[in-house]
C-alpha cells in the first residue's frame, strides 16, 4: 500500500515537472476590438524552457490588415527559484482596411522536428470616433505613434534644492525604432536662474535596453548637465529638442493594382521626427538664516580648508609664500577664497588662483590661491587664521573651519647705508681717475651762456611735460577702470575673445576638435557676457539676443549666435564635424560674428 502512494506521488511530480516544462506557442493581443483608424500590437510567442533551434517560423496571411511594421523579434529569459524559462516573440504593427469581424489565422514554428502552431485571434473593427491622426509620409505611420515610440526623458536626480546646490539633469533618447543618420539640434535647453556645469558625457551614444511598461526601448544617453540655482523660487528648464531621422517601412498600395505591384523587397523611408524632452520644475529654498555666520560668502556643498607657509623663519626684504586651498564637492568655479589679514610691517601683492574641477558626475575639486608678502621690519609676527564658511544641504547646516595661524621670526636682513655705498662708488672711480696737477691752463676756454631762444632747449622742457600729462590721463582712466569692474569688462571683451581664438587655432592645428570647439563657446559666451554686461550665471543664448536686440544689432548677427552655439553643442552628435574643412569654417563663422557685433556696437558708441 505505501509502494503505491509512493508511486503516485512520483507520477504527480514528473507531471508538474512535464506542465512546468512544456514548450508552447501562444499568439496574443492587447484587445479584440480595434478602431479603423487604431494600431495595434499581435504578438505570436514561443515560451518553456528552451527557445533555442527555432526555425521556419511562417506568420498567417493578414488578409485583412495592412502590415506597419514587423515582424520584430524580442526574447527574455528568467530564473524562478532555480528554474530557468524562456521566451521569443514575433511581434507585428497592423491596421485594418475595412470595418467588421476578422479572424487571424495560426502562426506555426518548427523546433527540433515539432511543428508548433498558435491560436487563432478574432478580431472586430469598429468605426473610431476620434479624427485619424495626421499621417507622416506613406508610411502610413502618423507622428502620434512615432511620438509613443521614440521621445527624450529629462530626469534630476532632486527636485528640491537649496539655492547654490547642484541638481543634475540627464537627457536620455528611448527609442524602439530604427534611426536612419545623425541627429540634428533643435532648440537647446535654457536654464534660466541657474549657474550651468556641463558634465562629462561619451562622444558617441551608447545605446542599452530598458523596458518600459513591458515595452522594451534602446537608451542613449545625450547629455547631463550640473545646475547651481542662482535665486530662489520654481525655476524652470526648457525642453531639448532634436530632429530624428526614423526609418520605417513603406505602406503598400490600398487599390487593387497597387497591391499587387506592391514593393516586394520591404523598402522603408525616412520621416524627421521633431522629438522633444519634458519640462523641468525645480523648488528652490532659501538658505537659511539662522545660524549663518558673518564668514559666510555663498558656498554651498561639503568642504575642507588647508594652509600652507613656506617657511616661520625668514629676513626682511626676502619674499613669503602662503598658499590656501578649499576642496570638496559644490560649485568649485564660484568659490570665494577666504581672505589674507596681515599685521602692519607686510607689503602684500595679488594673490595668484588656480582651480581643478571635475566633471564626471557631482562637481568637485580644489581652488588655491598663492599669497605673496615681504616683510619690511624686524620681529616677531603673527599671520592670524583665516576662516571659511559654507552651507551643508545635507546637514541642512552652516559649518565654519578654520586654517592654522603662523608664527613668522623676521631677522634683519643684509643692510648697507646709502653713504657707505656712496664711499665705496668713489673709491673705485678714483682708482680709474687719478690725475697729475695742472701747471698749464692753455687748453681752458669759459663755457658761453646758454642761449633760451634754441628749439632744443624748449623740446627738452616740453617732452617731460608732456609725458608727464600723458602718464596722469593713463592712470586717471585706469583707476577709473579699476573701480568699474563692467566698464573694464567692457573694454577687454575684445581682447579676451581675441585670446580664446587664438588658442582654438592653435587646437584646430592640432587636431583636437573637442577641445577646439570647446573653446570658440567660451570665446563666443564670455564675449557676449563681458560686452552686454550679463553676469555669468544668469547668462543665456536668448537673453544675450534680446540685449543685442535692444542695441539694433542686425538680425543676422543676432541668427549667427545662435547658429554657431548650437554648432558648438552639436559637435556631439555628429562625429564627422572633427574634420578640419569643418573646424575652419566654424572658426571663421564665430570669428565674423564677433567681429560684425564689435564693429556695430562701436560704431553706434561713436556715433552717439
């Protein structure tokens, strides 16, 4: 009796293992009743335990609906509690051509000499309430369903900020269809209120597979971008646009000839799909009041403080070297430097900045600043420390630190007193000039009075004059200059543009197109800042136009902007602009238009 339960129970487990294990060939729809103007998706599935030796895999006729698409095929495998299973999918874009009630008939598929079929579907076409959606080309395909298959997500990484901490935007293209060519830029982003980092990003887009409400889509990434919100407020980031190119198979002929001179080799065409990202909210706080120390100058992020002297003993007239640097993660490019307090006895120069960023994900890296001070007297002194504050938004608090102080041991350096000098000057001199006495004066003649009448005499008196006017004038505008910092930027807009293509010359020769194309945006951008007075961080492509629109600058200087920012940006997404005719045209494109901006924008200053 035990023997026979025992023997059941081995016949019920080889039966579960035989139904869990058995292959099957399923055809399937999202719903049996379609509109005639509605797509939609038949999927014919081959699933169990092993998909591999899949052949001959013959579709139903689809008398009755138009293929769109298809077939296009999809697999996934799964492990479920050790068990393994598999699935392939034929999967076919239809349309009907008239109203009523069809029948799919079975799709069938060959696997190691057992020929599976599928179900047959039945399907009704109802009259669609809704105006067909505008068709793209003769595909038939209309942009609503090339919209639904191809799009651009912008996602951040945090929606809620405080001002000054960075937010990362990630542009990303999902795409279940073929792209014929390179993509092209609309419109780029405007982040307006922010203070922009763009992030490291691949030359060439790689592409992945996510699936997406069972759907399964090709992701590249585009583009990420830093944000430091620059005010408080809901700021907004404006959509990213490209145009796509898509691939899609031609729709076959609807009479009867059409139909059977139908293009027998599947040839596709190709639509511009104008693909465009979502819009990006982001809520921004104010830092808060409470607890900010007086120290405090803007930083936000997470910092450390270091100082360095390169010597405590030294003599007087001999040079010191303090050198302190700020590191950590925040927006390194607007950093301020605590700054330098030295006690009477110092003179103290310009201190020397420099600056290592990283790009790779959140903005991080080191700003140094190296001070320069001589000591004049004899004594002790002391270099107090200097502090630096910041803002810590995931602390949601303000920290203070503190760099070390110095103690500096000035000695008297080497001294020699100015009649000293004079004595040891005569001595040598009359070790050259030792003469005898005279004892004849044959060859003395009295010098002539000099006469004030001469043109020489005049010229002598007024050359020094005259420089002396021309010094005062040129210290007297760069005093004035020095006081106003928009109207130095101003003035040096040129030159600093003239800089930046130079050196994106010199990287064009070189062939380092990234670097090159790189530089001719600082070029164009810090120009347009400088010249229109438009602080970096609130500066835009859009809101320099408008400045440039205000002073009736033509518009197609204005349209050559924008033409060669967007140039810049779509170096990315075209990898063939490397080439040096390229480089050189888009070098003298900026080159012009900097120079028709400055001719014009001078010429109205004259003219006023």
């Amino acid at each position: 009796m035990k023997l026979n339960w025992l023997n059941i129970f081995f016949c019920i487990i080889l039966l579960l293992s035989t139904v869990i294990n058995a292959q099957e060939f399923t055809a399937s729809v999202r719903s049996t009743t379609v509109a005639d103007n509605e797509r939609f998706e038949v999927s014919f599935t081959f699933s169990g335990k092993n998909i591999n030796n899949l052949s001959q895999f013959k579709p139903p006729a689809f008398n009755n609906f138009m293929i769109l698409s298809g077939p296009n095929q999809s697999s996934s495998i799964q492990f479920i509690n050790g068990v393994q299973s598999a699935s392939l999918s034929y999967n076919y874009i239809l349309q009907a051509k008239s109203l009523g009630s069809f029948t799919i008939g079975s799709a069938s598929i060959v696997q190691d000499g057992t020929t599976y079929e599928t179900n047959s579907l039945n399907i009704k076409v109802v009259k669609g309430t809704d105006k067909p959606a505008q068709q793209t080309g003769d595909s038939g395909i209309t942009q609503k369903e090339i919209a639904e298959n191809v799009f651009i997500k912008a996602t951040v990484d945090k929606s809620k900020v405080y001002q000054g901490e960075q937010i990362t935007v990630t542009y990303k293209l999902y795409t279940r269809l073929n792209i014929a060519s390179q993509m092209s830029i609309n419109k780029l982003p405007q982040y307006q209120g922010f203070w922009i980092e763009e992030l490291e990003t691949p030359t060439n887009i790689d592409f992945k597979i996510e699936v997406i409400d069972g759907k399964k889509f090709r992701v590249g990434l585009l583009k990420r971008v830093a944000l430091f919100p620059s005010q408080s407020g809901k700021l907004e980031v404006t959509p990213f646009e490209l145009t796509i190119p898509i691939q899609v198979q031609k729709k076959r002929g609807t009479n009867l000839g059409d139909d059977f001179f139908g293009d027998p080799f599947g040839r596709s065409e190709t639509i511009e799909f104008t693909a465009k990202s979502n819009l990006v909210r982001i809520d921004v706080s104010d830092l808060p009041q409470e607890g900010k120390p007086d120290s405090f100058k803007g930083a936000v992020g997470n910092y450390s403080l270091k100082s360095d002297l390169n010597r405590t003993i030294t003599k007087t007239n001999e040079p010191l070297t303090l050198t302190v640097s700020v590191s950590g993660k925040g927006n390194i490019k607007l950093l301020e430097l605590p700054e330098l307090n030295l006690p009477a006895g110092f003179e103290k120069y310009d201190p020397k900045t420099s600056e290592k960023i990283s790009r790779a994900g959140t903005i991080s890296g080191t700003k140094t600043a190296e001070y320069l001070f001589v000591p004049r007297a004899v004594g002790v002194r002391e270099i107090p420390a200097m502090e630096f504050s910041f803002f810590d938004p995931s602390q949601k608090k303000y920290n203070t630190l503190k760099s070390n102080s110095f103690t500096i041991n000035i000695e008297q350096g080497e001294i020699i007193p100015e009649n000293e000098l004079i004595a040891k000057e005569n001595i040598r001199q009359l070790g050259e000039d030792i003469r005898f006495i005279k004892t004849s004066y044959g060859d003395i003649s009295k010098k002539a009075e000099y006469d004030l009448t001469r043109t020489g005499f005049w010229i002598a008196g007024a050359v020094p004059l005259l420089a002396l006017a021309l010094l005062v004038g040129w210290k007297r505008r760069s005093d004035k200059l020095a006081g106003n910092v928009t109207l130095l930027r101003y003035q040096k807009a040129q030159k600093v543009a003239k800089s930046r293509l130079k050196n994106a010359d010199k990287l064009m020769s070189e062939n380092n197109y990234k670097e090159f194309y790189n530089e001719l945006s600082l070029a164009l951008f810090g120009y347009l800042e400088d010249k229109l007075h438009i602080p970096k961080a609130e500066f835009t492509v859009e809101r320099a136009s408008d400045e440039l629109r205000k002073r009736n600058v033509p518009k197609d200087l204005i349209s050559g902007i924008k033409k060669s920012a967007e140039k810049c940006e779509f170096v990315r997404f075209a990898p063939g602009a490397e080439k040096s005719a390229a480089m050189k045209e888009m070098y003298d494109e900026l080159a012009d238009v900097i120079i028709g901006i400055e001719k014009n924008i001078l010429g109205k200053r004259h003219a006023a």
